[in-house]
C-alpha cells in the first residue's frame, strides 16, 4: 500500500478540514503535538503524520496555519476508518482550484463584517491578523461554492477560530510569526 493511500485522517477530522483549506488556499500548515501528556502523539506518530502531510517541522517563519494534534481517541477513529486519504483531498482540492480559478470572494457580507470587527476589538487581532482571517475565510466561501462572490459569517467565524486557536498554541510556546 502507498503511503499516499493510508487515510491518516483517522479520528482528526479538524486536521483534514485544515490540510484543505491550505492546499486550496496555497497556505503552509504547521502542526505540533498536544502539550497535554495524555493526549499526545508518540514521537513516531507525530514524525509519521508530518512526513504523510509533506509538513514543516521545523520552526518555519512562513507558514499559516497552526494546529495541534490530539491523540485521537479510539471510538472515534473506528466510524471513520474509511476517511478520505491525502490524495482523495488533494484532488477534491485540485477540482474545486481549477473551477474556482482565480475568483476568490472578496465582498464580506453585512453580518460577516460586524462579526470581523467584534472580533478584531474584542480579540484584539493586528491588522495582518484580519487580513490572514479574510484569506482563508475567502477560501472557505469557495470550498462552499466555487462561484461564491461574497464571504460569509460562517466562513469568518471558521477562520476566526483557527486563528484564535493559533494564538493559543503560540504563547506557551513563544511562537512568533
């Protein structure tokens, strides 16, 4: 079996939506392990996941994305065993670029900004923080409709969450972009 047939999604379903939205959007992704002792991947795991995903596991300045992987737990790997593999998404990904062409959404509708600006005083994002937020929300608009024209509040609210899950994972580690 190829590696690139394995699904190694298995259980991290937040890791899949992830790895597309960075293949779609052409962003870097980074992961590291849980801090959490219990919920760690073995160093093997952790290495094994990152070569699968062609990730930086170096202190890499330029990516994105920021995830931390959780050791799954069993029950939820056994229903979703038969998850989609790298190559099933980068395809699904590579389908959706090709009819989506260079048209990423760049109107925000009404809700969606008044979602971005109580976030961006409330979370206190810097500007270059609200401008990776409309980025991979535009990403997220396409991935819904490959024609959409304008970006939702759903959409921001999915990239609000993975940027304040990065400031999480950034501070007890010192991570600077």
């Amino acid at each position: 079996m190829k590696t690139t047939d394995i699904d190694i999604f298995g259980g991290n379903e937040n890791i899949l939506r992830a790895f597309e939205i960075c293949h779609v959007g052409g962003f870097k992704m980074k992961l590291i392990n849980s801090q959490d002792e219990d919920n760690r991947l073995s160093p093997v795991q952790f290495k094994s996941l990152n070569i699968h995903l062609d990730n930086h596991t170096t202190d890499d300045p330029t990516y994105a994305m920021l995830l931390e992987v959780v050791k799954p737990e069993l029950r939820s790997i056994i229903p979703h065993r038969h998850q989609e593999t790298k190559m099933e998404v980068i395809a699904r990904a590579n389908d959706l670029k090709k009819e989506a062409g260079d048209n990423l959404p760049e109107q925000i509708n009404e809700a969606g900004m008044a979602l971005l600006k109580t976030a961006y005083e409330r979370l206190d994002f810097m500007p270059y923080e609200v401008a990776m937020i409309v980025d991979w929300a535009a990403v997220i608009a396409i991935m819904e409709n490959p024609k959409a024209k304008e970006i939702g509040v759903h959409h921001l609210a999915e990239a609000i969450q993975y940027r304040s899950l990065e400031r999480e994972l950034r501070e007890p580690l010192n991570i600077q972009i």
